[in-house]
C-alpha cells in the first residue's frame, strides 16, 4: 500500500493547511517517516479505505475497526472509538473533541495551544503526539492487512516506548 505514490491521490480534495502546522510538523521533534506520515495525513494522501475506494478500488470503504464510519484518516486517527480510547487512555490522557467533522489538520493545530503555557512541554507532547498517531495507523494496517489485533493498551504501550 506504501508503494501508492501521493501524487495517486491527487484527485482528492485537497485541504486548506496553515502554514503553523507544517512548521509545526517540521519542527516536531519525531521521526522522519512519522513526519512524512503526518504531512500526507494533513494533505489527505494517505491510503485510508474511503480514499482507495474514492479511486474505483475495489475495498470496503467502511471503518475496519467500527465498521460504522467511512475509514478516512481523520475518522482512524480521531474520531474512531479505538483511536478516542487510545488518546485518553495514553499518558498524555487526551480527550478528542466530539465535533465530527474535526480534521486532523485542524486539531494538530490545537496542540500548538498548549506552546502558550510551556514550550518545552508542548514540543514533548507534540512529540509524543506523532509517536501514538504513527502507532495507530500501523495497527490499522496490521488489522486491516494481516487481521492482527493489538489491545488498546498494548498500542499505549508500543507508541510509548518508541517515543
Ligand atoms: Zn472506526
């Protein structure tokens, strides 16, 4: 599914991203691959199953972990009740907001709010942040592609690890 180039996708509707977030995504303190994730993720170039099928690939465009949401990258990310369990049950205890039409972009941004109060405090938590949105999506694709299954507390526990 990697090998699918972004330039694939570029059909999709592309979103209007501030400048703030990709400075904020290039000064993330993180991995180059979980950074290049995060920017495909924001420019909406990542193979969810709602962009596949949007391509007349023949994939079920629906939620693999809910199954009751179109699979785009802001409903895996955030607004799954996986990935929802997985923000709050991490040690950054994160709630997602409950707008549905939240997009990932726009609550990367959100974290820049915390930069107010404490800079070096929001860099680690935006750090972290990137660790556990890359986990995420590679438990996904592990579901999705080789039906492995990961408990929501062993996803903590991997994206914690490596951060
Ligand atoms: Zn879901």
């Amino acid at each position: 599914m990697e090998a699918l180039k972004a330039s694939s996708f570029h059909h999709m509707a592309k979103p209007e991203v501030s400048s703030t977030v990709w400075k904020m995504i290039w000064n993330c303190r993180t991995l180059p691959k979980i950074r290049a994730f995060l920017w495909h993720s924001c420019g909406n170039v990542v193979a969810s199953a709602d962009c596949l099928s949007s391509r007349n690939i023949p994939i079920d465009p629906l939620c693999s972990r809910c199954g009751k949401e179109k699979d785009s990258v802001d409903h895996i990310m955030l607004h799954c009740p996986y990935a929802k369990a997985i923000w709050f049950g991490s040690s950054l205890s994160h709630r997602i907001s409950n707008n549905p039409s939240l997009l990932i972009h726009e609550w990367l941004q959100h974290w820049q709010n915390l930069a107010l109060q404490d800079k070096n405090a929001a860099r680690e938590s935006f750090s972290k942040c990137s660790f556990l949105c890359w986990h995420i999506w590679l438990v996904r694709k592990d579901f999705v592609f080789s039906k492995k299954f990961k408990s929501l507390e062993e996803i903590i526990r991997s994206a914690e690890a490596a951060f």
